[in-house]
C-alpha cells in the first residue's frame, strides 16, 4: 500500500524484498516532558510526578533520545526549559527542581502551558500532572496542535473514577491515568 516513491530500491535490491523508506520527524526536538504541580497534591503525587519524570526521562535516554522537561518555577517568576542529552543533564534538573521549597512554588494551572514558549516541533508533549479538566485538554490539544501530546495524570485510582465521567480526552491528547499505589504496572504499560 506504499506509494512507489517511497520504496528503497537498492536497499531492497540487496535484500531481495521490498524495503520501504521510513521518515521520521527531527530528532533534535522529538519529545517535550512537562511537570505540572498545580493545586495541592499529596505527598504520595508528588513522589508518583518525580517517579514519572524520572523514569520516563531515563527512558529516552537509554534508548538515546534527545529530550527537554519544562516546569514552571516561581522563584525565578517563569518557565524553566532544560534539554537533557545525558544522566548528567538530568541530574542537574533533578537538582533544580528538588531545590528548597520547589513544590510550594508551583503557581500556575496547566492551562497556562502553551501561552508563553513555543511548543512548535516537537513530535510528542508528555505532560505530568495531579489534576486536569476536560478544558484543560481541550486547551493543551489546541495549543500544541502538530504534537502528539499525552497528559500522565498521576492520581489514585477511586479518584479517578469519580472524574471518570468527566475526563474524557480531548481530540489530539492521549489520557493515562498513572496510580502512585501502583507505579510500576502503570509506567511499564506505556513504554
């Protein structure tokens, strides 16, 4: 079903079957994680935000994949973007975010993402957060159109099907509720 400029010919030649070329987007931009802590989250959240973000960066790395996280810091009064290339990367912005006072600075709703940085090229957002809305998605689907963006709800699971009704994803935004109780089970099936 490919068109026939799309066949690799020499490559298929040597293999003696047909050897479709694959375009992918630039890996320079590929993936954009966002750590959202906005409302008050339980101690339990917040492990399950740092658990998130730390595996799925690791992740990317291990499978060498260029990566930036984005959270908003309000000590300096904004966002803060650091690209992580290496352990070292993501060690220095561990640091950082785990500076005194960091989750009480958390002052801004996810909706807010999106209004200030550009988020133009990357081939998937991945936002963590303890809370979102069905505007909330449906502002974040707008905003970052052209990316896959997937929200990581990290939230327990009687919670979650208290919103369940209300939570339905928004077109373009992948929902998955990660269970801090059960971490392991939650982040292994996404990768």
């Amino acid at each position: 079903g490919d068109p026939m400029t799309r066949i690799h010919w020499k490559l298929s030649g040597r293999h003696e079957q047909l050897m479709v070329k694959d375009f992918s987007l630039p890996m320079s931009k590929a993936v954009l994680l966002l750590l959202d802590l906005q409302g008050r989250p339980k101690p339990k959240q917040v492990d399950g935000l740092l658990d998130s973000l730390y595996s799925w960066s690791c992740f990317l790395l291990e499978h060498q994949i260029p990566h930036e996280i984005e959270w908003y810091d309000g000590r300096q009064g904004g966002f803060t973007r650091t690209r992580i290339i290496r352990q070292d990367d993501l060690n220095t912005a561990l640091s950082a975010l785990l500076s005194p006072g960091w989750p009480q600075r958390q002052s801004l709703p996810l909706t807010t993402w999106g209004s200030g940085w550009g988020y133009a090229g990357y081939a998937e957002i991945i936002c963590l957060c303890t809370e979102i809305t069905q505007d909330s998605m449906a502002l974040l689907g707008e905003r970052m159109a052209g990316s896959r963006v997937r929200i990581l709800l990290v939230q327990e699971a009687d919670k979650v099907q208290k919103m369940a009704p209300s939570l339905i994803a928004a077109p373009g935004v992948n929902l998955t509720v990660i269970d801090p109780e059960h971490m392991r089970e939650s982040l292994s099936s996404l990768t």
